[in-house]
C-alpha cells in the first residue's frame, strides 16, 4: 500500500504531505486505563501506522482520547510517525494555555503538529495564543473547527480575516454545503481541509447498509460502502485529510482502503451522490 497511498501537501507547508485517510478519536478512544479498553484500540493505533496512516485528531471534549492516544503511541513505539492534531475548547487566555499544555502532556508530546481553535470558542483569544506558540515552535500548524454547516458564515469570516494554516469541518455526500463557499475558500487561502463526519456522524450506514454498491463503484476501486463515502469526500481538491473515527481493526482497514488508488473525477462524483440520493 505504500507505493499507492494517496497523499496530499499541506498548502503552506515547505514540502510536507499527508495520507488522505487519517483516524479520528471522537468517542471511540474514550476508555478507562483497563487493558480490555485499550488493547482494541492499541491494536486500531498500530494498523493505522502499519498502512500509512499518520493524522490522528483528538480533543480535550473528547474524554480520555488524549490520554489513550499518548499512551497507545509511546507503547507502540510510533509517535514520530504520527501527526497530532488536538484543540482548544474553553473561554479566556490563561484557562485555554493551562487546556492545551495538558493536551501535550497528555499526549506526550514536547511539539504538537497541530493546535485547532475548537468549534470557534473563544477563537480570537487563542489564536493570539497559538500564533506566539508558532513562531516559539511549540505548534507547527494552527487552525479552527466546527461540525455543523449552522457555523459557516462565521468560519468563512475567521478564514478570510485571519492567517491559518488548518481549517476542520463537516463534509460527506449527503452534507455538501462545505462546497457552496468554504471549501473554494479553503483552496484560494491556501489552507488545508481536515473533514469530519465523513459518514455524516454515522447514519449512512443504517441507511445503506442493506442497499447493493453499484456495479460501477469498481471503476474507482470501492469494495464497501466506507469506501464509496470517503471516496468522495478525499476526492475533492481542496481536502486534504478525511478524520472517519473507528474502534475497530476491521472499519480501520476498510476506511484506510479508501486512500489508495484511483480517486473519481467531477463527473463520477456527481454520478455518486446522485446514486445515494436517489437510495
């Protein structure tokens, strides 16, 4: 898979490129310190770099995330193959540096690859903050979040004003308002584009499940629905990473298939929203 694996640069980056299917941690890296917890996820952490995988998105709000994610890391020996991304999720200067400097500890890193400004909290005050980590080298790469299309006008705003190298947002086949503004956006401010909810936070599936792929996924190398849906996503050219969260080896090997081979052009995509909106 190594030969395959889709890749795309970080705009502003000097040369550095991500694999376009990353992990993310929302409620499934959410467990206790107990072995029966982590070993599935240990095992998630150590297939994810096995093929190629490096983008790993985390949160305080996330519960333990963090924690199991450091941990599970320093475990498998593989934290200099990862690229962490975590965030900032709370109100005033002095309470958003004491979150993010236990975000490093929790993570066990001394240098986080990426530092976000979740869900726009407070995003004034700690991108001021961030932007002095930066130039000290304590972050490489800063950006802000949101999950609901509710936030668009806002992130367009604070993109358009503000000096970033990330933006994280929503965006799957059945949720396209991303592409109404942001995403062209995304593309002319050069920043890059990490998407959640892929798999529209998971309903797809119970609506899909039971429906045939078409014969033509194929053409594009889609063996699963996974596929089909994060193909699409990861083949629009402002995105650069899709963050489908798993606990499961299995989903984590299927979601990572995504990011190999052949990836579908303007006309197929439209052809694959076409066909599950018409599902």
């Amino acid at each position: 898979m190594a030969d395959t694996t889709i890749q795309r640069p970080i705009p502003r980056s000097t040369g550095e490129s991500l694999p376009v299917i990353g992990l993310g941690t929302w409620q499934t890296f959410d467990v206790g310190k107990g072995q029966s917890g982590r070993e599935p996820l240990k095992a998630v952490l150590g297939d994810f770099v096995r093929l190629h995988g490096k983008v790993i998105d985390s949160s305080p709000m996330y519960g333990n995330s963090e924690s199991v994610v450091g941990d599970l890391a320093v475990e498998l020996g593989v934290q200099k193959q990862l690229f962490l991304a975590t965030k900032v999720w709370t109100s005033d200067r002095d309470a958003g540096v004491r979150q993010m400097e236990e975000s490093f500890r929790r993570l066990r890193t001394q240098v986080m690859d990426l530092m976000q400004v979740h869900n726009l909290v407070d995003w004034q005050t700690h991108l001021a903050t961030l932007k002095r980590w930066k130039e000290q080298g304590k972050v490489r790469y800063i950006g802000v979040t949101h999950y609901t299309a509710s936030a668009y006008d806002q992130l367009a705003r604070v993109l358009e004003t503000e000096d970033l190298d990330f933006v994280q947002l929503n965006y799957s086949i059945v949720e396209r308002d991303a592409e109404r503004r942001l995403l062209s956006l995304a593309a002319d401010k050069r920043i890059a584009v990490l998407v959640n909810r892929p798999f529209a936070a998971g309903g797809l599936f119970s609506r899909l499940h039971s429906k045939p792929l078409p014969p033509w996924a194929k053409e594009i190398g889609c063996a699963s629905w996974a596929q089909f849906l994060l193909k699409f996503v990861i083949s629009h050219p402002a995105v650069t990473c899709a963050i489908p969260a798993t606990s499961k080896v299995q989903h984590l090997t299927d979601n990572m298939g995504a990011g190999v081979g052949t990836l579908p052009d303007a006309a197929m995509r439209e052809r694959m929203a076409r066909y599950v909106t018409e599902l």
